[in-house]
C-alpha cells in the first residue's frame, strides 16, 4: 500500500508539472522582489515554506529574517508559502522555475512530492535545498536544518529531569509520519528514555501533518486508552503539546510534557508549569544559513558545510549544515525571551503578565 501511494502522488505530480510547464508563469508571485544590487549574483531564489498551522515560525519567523538576508545582499527572491497542499507547492514550484528562480529552497510536506519537485529543479538546472526538514530519496543540492536528532535527545533528557527517578507511565505524540525530521526526535527521545528502567512506554501514535485539531483527538484517545495512567507525556513540539495538555486540563491532571519551537504558547505553559520544556531553534541562525548557501549558489560559490547526513531511501549522502538547538525551561525562559525566542510584549499577555514578573521577565 506504501508502495502504492508513492506512485499514486509522482503521477499527481508529474501531472502537474506537465500543466503548469504549458501554463507558463501565472504571475501571481506577491512576495517577489528584485533588486538592482545583486552584485555577481544572477537568476533569483525561491524558497517554499510548508503551511501557517504546523507551527508560526513559518511566517512569523523565517520568512522575515530570509527576506531580511536576500535585501540585504541585494538579490532577487520569490517567498511563497504551500499552505499545508502538496499540489500547491508543485504549482509554485513550476511557476518560479519557468519564472527564472535558479535556486529553489523547500521545505516539503511529504518526501515524494518533495523529490518530484527537486527531479524537475534539477532537469531545469535549478540547484536545490532541502530547508529544515530531508527529502528522502530527494536530489537536493545541499540540506540546512538543526541538528533533529539532537533535539530528540534534548525532549528526552528535559522530560527525564522533569520525571526523575520515579516510576512513570509515557504517552508519546509524535510528529506528522510523513516528515523525517519527526522521525528522527522520536527516535533522539526514545534514546534517552528508552533506557530509564522506570519507564514504561503505555502509548505512541504520530499526529498526520502537525495538525493540532487531529492532535487533540489522538491524545484523547491514548489517555483513555491508558485509564488516565499517565505521569508524562513526549509531543513533538509546541503546537502538540497544547493539545496534549487541554486535555490534561480538562481531567484535572498536569504531568510533564515536552514540546518543540519555543512559540508563544510553549513558552506560556512553561510559565504556568503545564509544560516541562521546549526547544529553541532560532530561526535567525537557520535562516542565515539557508540564506548563506542560497546566496553562495547564485553567486556561483561553493557554500560552506559542517558535514554531510545520509538519505536512507536514496542511499546517498548530502552535503549539510547542521545547526545546534537549545533546550529552554523555566531556569533558563528569561535568557530565551532576552535573546529572541519570542517577545515579551507576546508572551506576557494578560495571566501571564504575573507570571513573567515572578519569572524575572521583563
């Protein structure tokens, strides 16, 4: 059936492209800019940002501080986002190849759909990069993320810290399945807690594309199915992790769970104690190294890397630069705010106004 379904989507795919191929350009790029200044650097750069519901770093986070990179270095760029839609994205795609993008960064929503993107990119010329998440059995000309295994074993160690010593039931909810960066936290978590003698894993299922709404059922599920019996629970980020606790909430329960993009959420619940922890990665330090390779390709350089990861389906390696993420709690949610995870005007809002006083947030 897997099988199956990956064939099924390259058709879809190809289909696509032969469309927007003889539709041409459809011009309706409102997030294209140019600029006279590009020095040596000719051709354009696309970047194509997931959807606006997985997380808000998307829009609120990388798209300014890319589009703050590409002005700077005065050159031509084309942001668009997907919108959590497959088709769309291979629409876009094929819009900003046959509209002279000659480097095109993705972050793709399933990995076929994100290969068949990346196949045509490559036909055309177009070098490409796989932006924070790997397209499995892609052609990608480089891949810039942080480093996903290690933010696996950062959401295993702050639950176990959370948790310590005391015998204690786990419920994971992981990532959407079809993404590998939501594989890799998993199984970065599992390695640390797999080995706590006192653990029991009781329950574990992915939420399909991050979505909060399916998050929330899948969760009520796996505490009923488990009669309540759960003192902690792994979610792959923030977004998860809320809708893991409103369920806790609504049983009058509050155990430790992890969490993942330091949102404005995540960081609330940490305050009110009904998150254990998230992880920071900022969005400054990935977008800047997206920008930085980007830029390099266009210029004609040969951008810099830290070391190559393995594409298990397409059994090659990739050039990569991995960056390195940063655990936040309450110990240290002050020094995040201070440093850009989020603002203070966002985050101490209304309950949390006290909250942040008493945390030392200013």
């Amino acid at each position: 059936m897997a099988r199956r379904r990956t064939l099924t989507t390259a058709l879809a795919v190809a289909t696509v492209f032969s469309i927007a191929a003889c539709g041409g350009n459809s011009g309706n790029s409102s997030s294209d800019k140019s600029s006279s200044g590009g020095g040596n650097a000719s051709g354009k750069i696309g970047v194509i940002l997931p959807d606006t519901t997985s997380s808000p770093r998307w829009e609120s986070a990388d798209r300014p501080k890319l589009e703050e990179a590409f002005k700077k270095a005065g050159v031509k760029y084309d942001i668009q986002n997907a919108q959590n839609d497959a088709q769309k994205m291979q629409t876009i795609a094929q819009q900003m190849i046959t509209g002279g993008v000659t480097v095109l960064a993705i972050v793709n929503l399933d990995s076929a759909s994100g290969a068949a993107i990346e196949q045509q990119a490559k036909k055309q010329g177009v070098s490409t990069i796989d932006y924070d998440r790997l397209t499995l059995g892609g052609s990608a000309d480089y891949y810039v993320s942080y480093d996903n295994a290690q933010v696996g074993k950062l959401q295993g160690e702050g639950l176990q810290k959370c948790l310590g010593d005391k015998a204690a039931n786990i419920a994971y909810l992981n990532g959407s399945p079809d993404d590998n960066n939501a594989t890799l936290f998993s199984e970065g978590a599992h390695s640390v807690l797999d080995k706590v003698a006192n653990y029991k894993k009781v329950a574990e299922q992915a939420v399909p594309k991050w979505d909060a709404v399916q998050a929330q059922t899948i969760f009520e599920q796996l505490y009923t199915q488990a009669g309540g019996n759960i003192q902690g629970v792994y979610a792959a980020n923030d977004t998860l992790a809320n809708a893991a606790i409103q369920t806790l909430k609504r049983n009058n329960q509050k155990v430790p769970v992890t969490g993942q993009d330091a949102a404005v959420v995540g960081l609330q619940n940490i305050l009110s104690g009904d998150q254990c922890m998230t992880v920071w990665k900022p969005a400054d330090g990935e977008a800047k190294a997206l920008s930085d390779v980007a830029i390099a390709l266009l210029k004609g350089d040969t951008p810099k890397t830290t070391g190559t990861v393995k594409d298990t389906e397409g059994n090659r390696d990739v050039k990569a630069i991995l960056l390195d993420p940063i655990s936040v709690t309450k110990d240290n949610l002050a020094d995040s705010i201070s440093k850009g995870a989020q603002s203070v005007a966002d985050v101490c809002t209304g309950d949390y106004a006290a909250m942040c006083a008493s945390a030392g947030i200013k």
